[in-house]
C-alpha cells in the first residue's frame, strides 16, 4: 500500500502496528516488505522475485497498485445517474414549478417520477394508499398517456421491513416494541404539507454514464436504500406538488445521498443543473469542474446553508445586505429577510422603465408591464474570498398579452421568522455541485448537456449483486471517506542524500514510475 509521501517502498504485508496504553504495555509486529529476502523465505510456492530496484521491480509495483485501485475504487469516481437518465424535468405549475426526474425501485422495478429536494432528507413515494395524490395521467396536462405509479412492498422481492431498533428510526421511542415496522412523519415548510406511513427498505437502480450515454444492464448499480412507503399525504402533495413522490438530498444519514456515499459506491457529492427550458440533469458523485467557484457550507442545522457577504445590483454593491440562506432545490422561489428583500427590490425597481401592475394570484409585489421586455443588470451574490454567484436573469417573465410584455421580480420576503431561500428559478444556468465531501457549495455556468460531465477515469463494473445498507459503523461517520485516487504525483521525493542502490538513478526511477501511473488508464493488469 503506498504511503502518503509517495515512497516507493511498498509493503506486502501490512500487519496492525498497535499500541496500548494499558498498564503502559506496548505489542508491536514486523513490517515486511514484499520483495524482501524475509517475504522470499516465508513464500512456499516457487516465484521469481525482482532484483531490487530495477526496472520490473518498479512495474511489479505499479502493477499491483493498479489491480488494487481497481479493486477499492472501481467506478467510485464516476457521476451516477437514476437508471431511466439523468435528465430532470419541470412542467411549471402543473407540479408546482419544481424538477422532477424518473426513479426505478423495487424487484422487478418500478418507475417514480419524483421531485427533487435539497431541504429535505427522506425518500418517499405514495404506497399503500390511504390519501394520496391522483396518479392518472388524465389529471396532469403534461404526462400524456404515461400513469403515475403506486408502491407496494409486498409485490417486491427485494423490499424488507425497517425496524424501529434500527438507529436511523426516528420515531423508536414511539414503538411499542422494537421489533415493529419503523412509522414516519415528515413535515415541510408549506402549511399542513406532510407525509406519513412506514420505512422499508428496497433497491434504487442506478447506472453508470459512459461516454454520455447510458450502460447496459449488466453495469448497473442496484443500491439499498431506506425509503417512505407514504400511505398518507396533506397539503401541497394533494393537489399536484410531488404527486409522485419526493426525493430528499440532504445532509441527513437516511437521505439517499448519504446511502450511497456511505456505502462507498460513490464521492460524497451531487449535483444539480436547471436550464432556462424547464430541463436539467442530476449526478450523484459529481464534483463539478475545477473551475468553478465555491463557498463553504455554514454548521447550522445540518442544512446547506451559505453565508452571503454582500448583495449587489449590476455594479452596485449595497450596504448591510449580508444574511445566511438555505440553498433549496424545494423552494420554487426566492426568499430574503426583510430588510434585504426591500433594499434589492427598490434598487433592481430603479433600473426598470415599465409601469408596475398588480396581477391576479400572483403574490410577487414587484409586478410591471410594458411594450418591451427591459434589461435590467444581474443580481450578484458575493461570497467570501470575492467568490460571486450570478444571476443574469432576476425577472420572471409571463406570456405576452395583446403586444405587452409583464413580468414580475421573483424575489419574496421571508419575514422576520421566515425562512430565507435561493429557490430554484435563481439556480437556473448553473451546474450546483453539493460537495458533502468538503462540506461547500460549488457553481458553473452551463447549458445542463451531458457532456459536461468529465468522462470516467476506470470503466465500471458488473453489480448484478444489490450494495446492502451501510453497516451501523458507516451510519456513524459524519461523511463518507474520500476514495483514494490513482496516479497523484507524490508530494515529497527522498532528499539528495538518500544513497543509490542501483545503476540507475533514483529520479530516473520515479520519473519512469510516475510515467506508468498516466499509462494505467489504458493497460491492462488484471
């Protein structure tokens, strides 16, 4: 196993250096290199060991570490996607103007359509019903003739009952005994919205995106997921808003991000891309590219939460406007403390030459009308570090009406409790990278294509076989543990008075080890 510093002594054998401080005892183990004259002495089966140093000595090496990056990373770094494609959706207010994009669960699978929510942490789909949402496509304009579906764990052989002993149940301490199904309530921020019913657990297809385009079946990833069974919905979720379902991608352990980071089938990150047409893309285990911008996420609530430093209009930068905000792919819209709201809305209102008008059930107070649709400047949110994060097009236009163009500034208040939130029509043309890893927000601008997307480093793998949940161990880490990357250049070489053993010189040596490191991408070693 390399070490850190990017010493080329690699180790065989690598036993448990352990220390106890136990009545001040100290148990210690030989550490033996695997081409050494111990390790040729202790190996029974003939074999041909290198001569130290040369130059099969160094591929040996290198060799052995490919087949063992092959092995713990596979395809840990590569994007996944939900089985049916990346691709997210939007219908306006058909759904309650939030994205949505088609899952498959279950043995044999069966398809979701459901929203995508940063806010939130659980995965729930309607099932069992007792009061849900209708699931005919008649009664959503945009779905055609394709039905909405309805779960039922018992007509899947791959669902098991979640018990309430299990310490990702909340609502233990409400069971009668610990061997009963695990109930669930979960409610959102609009009034009287929630879902209830039971947990289970069950398979969430997804695959690998090869070469922008989706693999075969035989490469797909069939991850166990913690999910709501929802037997019963209110509010919001009646009347067209996750009529389907609602995944949640939040920092919380039972969210699906967590599963699948935790379980080391991917990097603890996604990402979210809404274009300007009602499209977009989701990616489990991006990281974004290296140059966008970035800002720490702030431990508050275990929520993605920003701190904005500075509001600014165009090129004016206005006075006390800093404030924290959930970054919130639930919220449809935006919404600003008060004082903040009030100072952006007055000067974005300075630059727009229309009159204002009120509209019928829009709620927005900066409403106008005019011949022409008015540019107005970018509305930039500035981070620490000068890091700013740009929206090139604050107004929501409506459809024109007898040659007059309205508008609206999609910017409401939250009030002094309320609260504040970059919704969804502000992340538009922009790649959100929810890096868990580093704990930070990442943004690019972009058009949401799947090229976009870097291509895989190692191809993937057959996991016919389901990934289980995380072990209670796993649940316990905060954050899943970054896989290791092949190839990185070491971060110290020995000091020039470190003796030669070879003809050849130590530098020529690494040089020629580090030029393996880049051919493994396309040499076989297994």
């Amino acid at each position: 196993m390399a070490s850190r510093s990017g010493s080329t002594f690699l180790l065989l054998c690598v036993l448990v250096l352990a220390t106890e401080q136990t009545l001040a005892s100290v148990f210690s183990s030989r550490l033996i290199h695997r081409f050494s004259d111990e390790a040729r002495a202790s190996i029974k089966i003939p074999r041909s060991f290198p001569e130290k140093r040369s130059l099969e000595y160094y591929q040996l090496l290198a060799r052995s570490d490919f087949r063992r990056q092959r092995m713990n990373l596979g395809a840990k770094s590569q994007p996944l996607v939900p089985s049916e494609g990346s691709k997210t959706i939007s219908s306006g207010n058909d759904f309650g103007w939030l994205h949505y994009t088609w899952i498959d669960i279950g043995t044999p699978s069966v398809s979701f359509l459901v929203a995508l929510d940063t806010g939130s942490d659980l995965l729930w789909i309607p099932c069992n019903c007792v009061q849900c949402a209708p699931l005919t496509a008649t009664y959503y304009s945009s779905l055609a003739t394709k039905d909405l579906n309805e779960y039922n764990p018992s007509t899947s052989s791959t669902s098991k009952v979640f018990l309430c002993s299990h310490k990702l149940c909340d609502s233990a301490p409400d069971c009668e005994s610990p061997k009963e199904q695990c109930p669930y309530t979960v409610n959102y921020l609009s009034g009287n919205t929630s879902t209830s019913g039971l947990l289970v657990e069950d398979i969430l297809h997804l695959t690998y995106n090869t070469n922008n385009r989706l693999t075969n079946a035989s490469s797909s990833v069939k991850a166990q997921v913690v999910l709501g069974c929802g037997k019963k919905q209110s509010g919001d979720y009646l009347t067209g808003v996750a009529p389907d379902g609602l995944m949640g991608l939040g920092l919380g352990d039972i969210s699906v991000p967590s599963f699948l980071s935790k379980a080391g089938i991917m990097r603890n990150s996604f990402s979210l891309c809404f274009d300007e047409e009602d499209s977009g893309r989701i990616y489990f285990g991006d990281m974004g590219p290296s140059v966008q911008q970035s800002t720490q996420f702030l431990p508050v609530d275990n929520k993605y939460i920003v701190g904005v430093e500075t509001c600014c209009v165009g090129n004016s930068c206005l006075k006390q406007t800093s404030f924290r905000t959930y970054i919130d792919s639930g919220q449809s819209f935006t919404y600003l403390p008060e004082e903040i709201y009030r100072k952006v809305a007055v000067e974005m209102d300075r630059h727009i030459n229309a009159t204002m008008k009120s509209f019928e059930d829009v709620s927005w107070e900066y409403c106008y009308e005019s011949s022409v649709e008015p540019k107005v400047p970018a509305i930039k949110l500035r981070f620490s570090h000068n890091n700013t994060f740009v929206i090139h097009k604050p107004l929501f236009v409506f459809q024109q009406s007898q040659g007059l163009v309205q508008f609206c500034l999609p910017i409401s208040s939250s009030g002094e409790e309320g609260i504040r939130s970059i919704g969804q029509n502000y992340m538009r043309g922009n790649r959100m990278v929810f890096d868990r890893e580093n704990m930070k927000l990442g943004w690019s601008a972009s058009k949401c294509q799947e090229n976009e997307i870097e291509p895989p480093q190692v191809s993937p793998g057959s996991t016919s076989a389901p990934y289980p949940l995380p072990t209670e161990e796993q649940q316990s880490r905060s954050h899943a543990v970054s896989p290791a990357i092949a190839g990185k250049t070491p971060s110290k070489t020995p000091s020039s008075s470190s003796p030669s053993r070879s003809s050849c010189s130590f530098s020529s040596m690494m040089r020629l080890f580090n030029s393996l490191l880049l051919l493994h991408g396309v040499v076989s070693y297994m």
